[in-house]
C-alpha cells in the first residue's frame, strides 16, 4: 500500500468557524488550571452541592443496572418520568404540561439551554440576558449565530433583574430573554412583583422567555415564584430544571424542558439527531429522585441555609459588604475596595492563604469587583476560609 | 428532631456562636435551649464517636442477646436496669422478638467477655439464656461510616 505523506493544513486554527474561535476560553478554566496545581486548598469555587445523590435514588440506579437497564429510550425521554416530571412541575408552579408531548429529558440544562437557543434563534436575532451569570449563556447564543445582548444587574438592586434595565436594552430584533433566578453566580433571586413586571414585558415585547430554575428548590427566605406561573406565560415560556442541584445529581445529567408542543418538538429534533436520548440509568434514578423530593431536599435546604448564614456573618463581621443572598448556595461579596481586580484577588487569596473564590468576571466583565464563594462546602472549611480571608484582607 | 438537636448530633462540639449564626438566633437563645435539653434529660451526654478498629489494644465488643423471665410488678425493668449496672455493658436495649434484652459488652480480651457471661450475667436471676455474638468489624457508627475512603475526582473548580 502506498504510504501518504502527511498533508496537514497549514494552520489549523484558521479552520475553526470565526464564532467558534472567537468566543474567549471561560475564565473558570483558567482559574481552574491555577487552582489544580495546589492540592492543599479549601476550596469555594465548585458550582455544585457537596452532598452525594440520596441513598434510596442511587440504590434505584444500581438496581436498574443490575437488571440490564441499559437500552435507549424514546427521544423525549422515558414516559413514567415525563408524567413524575410534569406531576412535579404541575405542584411546584401551578402549570399542567402534557407528558407526551411538552416535556422533553435532557442531558442536564446545559442541553436544553443549548436546544431551546437553537431551536429558536435565526441569525442576527437578539436574546437578552443577564449578567453576572452562568458561563454557558452568551456563548450558546454565539453558536446558534444569534446576539447576546446583556443586561448588567447590580449590588445595589440585589443582582435582582428590573423591567427599567431590560427596556433600555430591546430593540426590534430581540427574540428572546433568558432568565435564571436564584442566580449562579450571585444567588439573587426575585420577588413575585419583579417577576410579573418582567412577564408584562416579556409580553409587551412578544419574547419568548427561557427560565433555567435549576436552584429553585434552594430558596432560603421567600418560596420561588416561576414566570411560567404568571397567567398568559405559559404559551411563551420554555421552562428549564432538572436534577443536578435540589438532588445533589450532578454527575447523573439530567434536565428537562418543558413547553408548548411546537417548541418540544423543535428541541426534541436537535436533541434526537445530537444526544439521541439521555442515559437511561439516570432517567430511571430520576424517577425515584420524583418519589419523595420534599424529603430528600428538606435536609440539604436546612443545611445550605444554615451555612449561608454563617458565611454570610462572617462577611458581614469582617467588614466586607455583602448582600444575603435568597437563593442557590453562592456568595458574592464584593472586594472592588482593596485595589485589585477579581482575578489578582482571587489568585493572591490562593497564592497567600490557600482559599479558592472564582473572580466575578469569570460570570462576566461587570463581575468585576467581585468573588463567587460557594457555601456547598463543609462547615468547618467556610470557618477557616473566612478566618483566612480576614487575615488577607487585614493585609491589604 | 429539632433542628439544634440535629446539629448537635451531628458535631456536638460546634460552638454556641456558629449555631446561633446558622440557625439565625442569639447565642444567649441557643445556650439557653442548650440547658434546657440537658436539664430536660433529652441531651444525656457529649461523646467522641471513635473507631476502635484503629486503636492499639482494640477492645473486644459483643453483642449478647439475652432471655428473661418477666416479674409480676415492672415486668423486665428491675432485672434489665441491674444488668445495665454492669460496667462492660455499654448499651442494652429492651426488645421485641425471639430474646428479650440486648447487650453491647466491652472487655480487653475475648476471655474477659466471656467470664462476664458466664459468671456474671447467666447467674443472674432472672436471666435465662443468653447467645454472644462477637463483633469482628464495624462499617458504621453513630451514623459515622468507619472505612470509607473519601476519595472523589469532584474538580475544585467548576462553573
């Protein structure tokens, strides 16, 4: 056989779609390198609970593997869990949802954020979104060859979203708003008048609103109000949750969406031809997760709450100013005073006192000024890293 | 179970400030429940959960089923409180079922929880049988896994 000389092209960076190239590599990967290289450091910087999945829902899954639970399942997911999903959704939100049809599983909600942005943006259109936020959406948006117009929130609304900021920013080409309360990175959550103000919008504008309430169990001073609650938003809403955070199911990647039938469908085509269907053990540990969620949540809630108290004392002890936030399990504190940016913060917190905290512009440039610190960490962990982060800052 | 009472459950040497701070109260409010509980009898004491395997000298733990015969006034109560005198019982709990009191016993050798069934817990009056089970290894305390290597690939960083 002939042997071929290599022909590689040139450059192979110029090959790479330019709104593929062009999207900057996340900050957290980059903090995440730093941080990798020292291995005794208490660490703030997950974005995930520090609780192992409930016993009885794992035991669901071994069992289920035992008995080689191993096929596809239909596009949409497994029917018993679109019906225990839509059951779920119906309590938590007022809202009924056709199983067959208007529920669609997911591999996590990164997935279905990802569908819903394709399924409904055409090139050129306009998504609005509010920054500081979850890395994915303004790249997602970038992908599907749209405009991420963003919405900056601040500390002094309580990183709450208001109608006055999202007026100054529609125009004739927005399509969509993306919304995500309880916020990661601020934990700001929203009260049932913002949200119907920003639903009168929404309606106004003729948008159809993606809400990612993946931390809406984890709301520690007022129950959570969906938008898709607020009567006339259920035709324009494409409601996004799923397991990885209320249930401590990160690594099990499981989400759903849930929307009128048209717009399931249009995701259901790009889910089937790109992930065909979401891992059948992990549709059938959500099952289980669907049997007792109150209890299985209960415990974890108390705890997160119990801990956000603490951390947040301890800021507010030190003198740093920090709002209390509603919901999730994230502080923002902000240390825009001792003359650094958020990264060299963050990297001489490290460097100085072994305390991992992801700078605020990991979640966007208006993060700047700020540090995520996740309290899903061990009580005695938050002690010592705030006492650390006195000393640190005692020096600065 | 009240939330306190599970916190210190779960670390009764947490201090009064960081439960007051977790559970929004003073720490005057949580000293005080605090005495309450313990005036009360609820909370009977503070203790470390150790794993014994891990100790020099381990010592040897047995559980002893026991059977009794009942008396006419306070049924198993007297006898059942005497047993749990002994010091090498460290817990005895009253059961339904096949025997009737069931003894977790400590000694320093086999030879010394034997000795304490044979000449002292079966001469009792009132015993009537018993069966020991010797504990070869403990998975799990007091709530607390004893083995479990907490190793996890959980990346410390993540969005």
């Amino acid at each position: 056989m002939l042997k071929m000389k290599p022909n590689a092209p040139k450059s192979l960076h110029s090959r790479i779609a330019p709104h593929v190239r062009d999207i900057p590599p996340s900050g957290i990967r980059e903090f995440f390198d730093i941080v990798s290289t020292r291995d005794d450091i208490i660490s703030l910087g997950v974005g995930e609970p520090d609780f192992a999945t409930p016993w009885h829902i794992r035991e669901a899954a071994i069992t289920a593997l035992e008995q080689g639970v191993t096929s596809y399942t239909s596009n949409y997911g497994m029917l018993s869990l679109r019906r225990e999903i839509a059951k779920y959704v119906a309590r938590r939100t007022g809202v009924d949802y056709n199983p067959e049809n208007e529920v669609l599983i997911t591999v996590g909600v990164s997935e279905a954020m990802d569908l819903a942005v394709r399924a409904l943006v055409s090139p050129g259109d306009e998504v609005i979104y509010h920054e500081p936020s979850y890395v994915s959406y303004g790249p997602l948006v970038t992908f599907a060859h749209g405009k991420p117009v963003v919405v900056e929130t601040k500390k002094e609304d309580e990183f709450r979203l208001t109608r006055k900021a999202l007026e100054k920013k529609v125009s004739k080409r927005t399509r969509l708003l993306l919304l995500n309360f309880p916020t990661n990175p601020t934990g700001a959550v929203l009260r049932r008048e913002d949200v119907e103000d920003i639903a009168a919008f929404v309606i106004e504008h003729d948008l159809i609103v993606i809400t990612d309430e993946i931390y809406s169990e984890l709301s520690y001073d007022a129950e959570h109000f969906s938008i898709v609650s607020v009567p006339g938003m259920r035709e324009r809403t494409i409601y996004l949750h799923g397991f990885s955070k209320a249930w401590a199911m990160t690594g099990f990647r499981m989400g759903f969406a849930c929307a009128p039938p048209e717009l399931t469908e249009a995701m259901m085509k790009i889910h089937q031809y790109t992930m065909l269907c979401a891992p059948i053990l992990s549709q059938v540990a959500s099952i289980e997760a669907l049997k007792k969620p109150e209890e299985d949540i209960a415990e974890m809630h108390a705890s997160y709450e119990q801990r956000r108290n603490v951390m947040h004392s301890a800021f507010v002890e030190m003198g740093v100013e920090c709002f209390r936030p509603g919901g999730a399990f994230y502080m923002f504190p902000y240390i825009g005073n001792f003359g650094l940016t958020s990264k060299e913060f963050a990297e001489r917190l490290i460097e100085e006192e072994s305390v991992a905290a992801v700078p605020g512009t990991g979640f966007g440039p208006c993060g700047e000024g700020f540090l995520r610190c996740c309290y899903a960490t061990a009580l005695d962990e938050i002690e010592e890293a705030m006492t650390r982060f006195a000393r640190f800052i005692g020096r600065l | 179970m009240d939330e306190l009472l599970k916190l210190l459950k779960n670390n009764a040497k947490e201090s009064s400030e960081t439960l007051a701070k977790m559970l929004g109260g003073t720490v005057e409010e949580v000293q005080q429940r605090i005495d309450e509980y313990e005036r009360g009898g609820i909370i009977q004491g503070y203790q470390a959960v150790i794993n014994e395997d891990k100790l020099d000298g381990a010592p040897v733990t047995a559980a002893i089923e026991v059977k009794l015969t009942a008396e006419h006034a306070g049924g198993f109560n007297r006898i059942a409180e005497r047993v749990s005198r002994f010091p090498e019982v460290r817990s005895a709990f009253l059961m339904s079922g096949g025997y009737d009191l069931l003894l977790f016993v400590h000694g320093d050798t086999l030879h010394e929880v034997a000795s304490f069934v044979s000449e002292k817990l079966s001469t009792l009056d009132g015993v009537v049988g018993t069966a020991t089970h010797f504990m070869l290894k403990t998975y799990k305390k007091n709530d607390v896994l004893m083995h479990v290597e907490d190793e996890t690939e959980r990346p410390k960083v993540s969005p």
